[in-house]
C-alpha cells in the first residue's frame, strides 16, 4: 500500500512543467509572467502587438513600453506573430485586458495547438454576457483545458524577483482527482515556481477568478475613501465587507467561499487596497480627492478594471439577487452620478445587518439620518 502522507502532511508529487510556453500580451503583467517561465527553464516565446516592443525585448532584454528598468532572462524570445508563439507550444497564457479577452481567445484558437491548456491571467467580468473570463475563452477555444493564474502580483516586483506567490486553478475531472499531478493546474504551478516566484494549485477557477474581479471595484472604494480624508479603520471595514461580498457572489456561481480566503481572494484584496501602485486603488484616491474623472492620472487614457467592474460586477450580482452593496457604491459613483458622500453616506446608514450570514438579521440603523448627513458632508 503505497503511503500518502506523513504526520498528517502529503507527500510531494513530481510535476512535469511544461517544456515551451506561449505568453500572448506583453504588458507589464505579461512581460513579468513571461521571465518567471524563463527563469523556471521553460521554453518562452512572447507575442506583442509591437514591433518596436518586440524588437527591443530581443535586442536590450527589456521591454521598453512596461518595466523598462527590469532586466529579463536572455532566453526569452518575442515575437510579433502570434502564430510564431504558439507553434508546438506546450501550454498558453493569455494576459491582455478584460475587454480583448473574447477577441484575443478568438485569435488564439486559430493558431495553438490541438487540445493545449491555456490560463487566462486577466481579471474581470464580461459586461454583455455576465461571463467569467474563463468562460469567455472556454467559448472561443473549445477542446482546450481553460484555467486561471491569479494572486496578489504586482508586475514590476514579480519581474524584480521579489518573494511572491500566486494561484493556478483548472476545473479538475476524475483523472486528475486521480493523479493531482498530471492536472493542468499542477504543472502551470511548477512550471512558474521558481527561487522567488511561488504558486499554488487550486481546482476552483470561479472562486479565483471572482476574487480577482471584485477586488479591484472594492480598491476603487479604499482609494475613495482614502483620498476624502479618512484612514485605517475605514479601509479595514471596507477591506474585511468586500471579502464577504467576493464569498456571496464566487458562491452564487458555484464557487467556494474557503477560495476567497486565498491568495486570489484576501491576498489580492489585501494588496490592491493598501498601496497606491495598484491603478485601482490611485483611481479611488484621486477621486475622493476631488479630482475630475477626466483628469485623473494627469488626463492620460490609463485603463483600470475595476472602473469596467464596477458595472460588469453589479450587473451579475443582481441577476442573481445576490447583495454586494460596495460594489453597488462604486458602481453608483463611477456609472451613475452619484456623488461622492451621498453614496457613502447611504452605504454607511444602512441597517444593520449580522455578520454570520445565516443569522439573517436586520436592524433598523438608529442614527440614520445623521450618518448621511455627516458623512455627506464630510466627504463633500
């Protein structure tokens, strides 16, 4: 009887990582994702859209456009097709925004091979269809194992090599409960681990990819409420609430609430909401600031996910009459008109709920209309 585990702790598996990997998207994300496979000793092939980009990666190991102070490994290569990257590719991560998913995933298809998994490394929820962006790609790629990688990862420190770690989770059939290391999960994880990077395997890719969606709309409302004056306690409030919308909506969707406890769930938050790196969180800071929508980041066109969330987010949650009243903030703000302290003051007066969400308790807030009035006024 082969022995599994000891002193109650498993046994370590030996993965097999994946010899040749394609990176398609060669933003920041993108670019640090493609040197950790490198470091890792995989074969990494990168696609961008530029060829001054391209040509520069090969040439001077940097990417002029993302990080252009980070050295990348001398082996990997980029290239402007994106057939180039995919041919005999053993596995494929796409890491392009939200919103090119679909057209991305679509262009994939034509050019990777038969039957290889692929892990979507973008955050966010379809706003036409309501879809996860695994099951965007899984429409546009079928026959293709579709996971996610996903974790508490600013770009430039993973691509500096500082201690990090993340998540890669694929729906697990019976063989891989058979053999965990043969699932796609595992060898995405061994193929990424290296002295500094550190992933883990989960075979809940809703949970995952939920934490990752919500999280940035939730950042946007730290950076708000940080920005109009107030600090540690407020965020913590925000911070510990949102945990438990990003459990109610990944349940809704047959997720586990335990995977938002994780890095994908609580770490991602945990960094998104604490540091002004995150575009999500510097959106929030400057609008509670004052600042116009349309001048913010010094008016350059910077794409920030949880803006698009915020919508995408609440739609889905109220299709499924799930309540997730930050988001439902955020959204009021950025897509509704609603001012600033008017909508945190309606989020901070309303009744007074149980934490344990099966108490199904509601109290009527004793000092409603004084909490609008402060806080409106406070934030204006």
């Amino acid at each position: 009887m082969k022995i599994q585990s000891v002193n109650g702790e498993p046994l370590p598996h030996d993965a097999k990582p994946f010899a040749r990997m394609a990176v398609i998207g060669a933003g920041s994300w993108g670019t640090a994702l493609a040197a950790t496979a490198a470091r890792s000793g995989a074969q990494v092939r990168l696609w961008g859209r530029s060829g001054d980009v391209v040509d520069a990666i090969n040439r001077d190991h940097r990417n002029p456009a993302y990080i252009s102070d980070v050295d990348l490994p001398e082996s990997l290569l980029a290239v402007r097709e994106m057939r180039d990257a995919l041919r005999d590719a053993d596995a494929a991560m796409i890491v392009v925004p939200s919103q090119s998913v679909r057209l991305v995933s679509r262009q994939v298809a034509a050019h990777a091979p038969a039957g290889i998994p692929i892990a979507l490394c973008a955050k966010g929820i379809e706003g036409e269809t309501g879809l996860l962006m695994t099951q965007v790609a899984e429409e546009e790629l079928p026959g293709h194992p579709v996971g996610v990688v996903s974790g508490p990862t600013f770009a430039r420190e993973t691509a500096l090599n500082h201690p990090t770690a993340a998540v890669a989770a694929f729906p697990f059939a019976y063989r891989d409960r058979l053999h965990p290391e043969d699932s796609a999960a595992a060898r995405f994880a061994v193929t990424l681990t290296t002295e500094s990077f550190r992933a883990y395997v989960s075979d809940d890719p809703i949970g995952v990819e939920v934490g990752g969606a919500v999280k940035n709309v939730i950042a946007i409302a730290c950076g708000m409420m940080t920005g109009a004056g107030f600090a540690e306690n407020t965020r913590a409030a925000l911070i510990t609430r949102g945990v438990d919308e990003m459990k109610a909506l990944a349940e809704a969707l047959g997720g586990r609430r335990e995977t938002v406890t994780g890095l994908s769930g609580v770490g991602d938050l945990t960094l998104t909401c604490s540091s002004p790196t995150s575009r999500n969180m510097s959106l929030g800071q400057q609008l509670g600031q004052g600042t116009p929508r349309s001048d913010c980041f010094d008016g350059a066109p910077v794409v920030v996910e949880g803006e698009k969330n915020a919508k995408s987010v609440t739609d889905l949650a109220r299709r499924l009459n799930v309540p997730i009243p930050i988001c439902d903030t955020v959204r009021a703000i950025l897509h509704d008109g609603t001012p600033i302290g008017d909508a945190f003051a309606a989020l901070w007066a309303r009744p007074i709920e149980s934490e344990p969400r099966a108490m199904a308790l509601s109290l009527t807030h004793p000092a409603d209309d004084t909490a609008v009035q402060t806080l409106a006024e406070r934030m204006s």
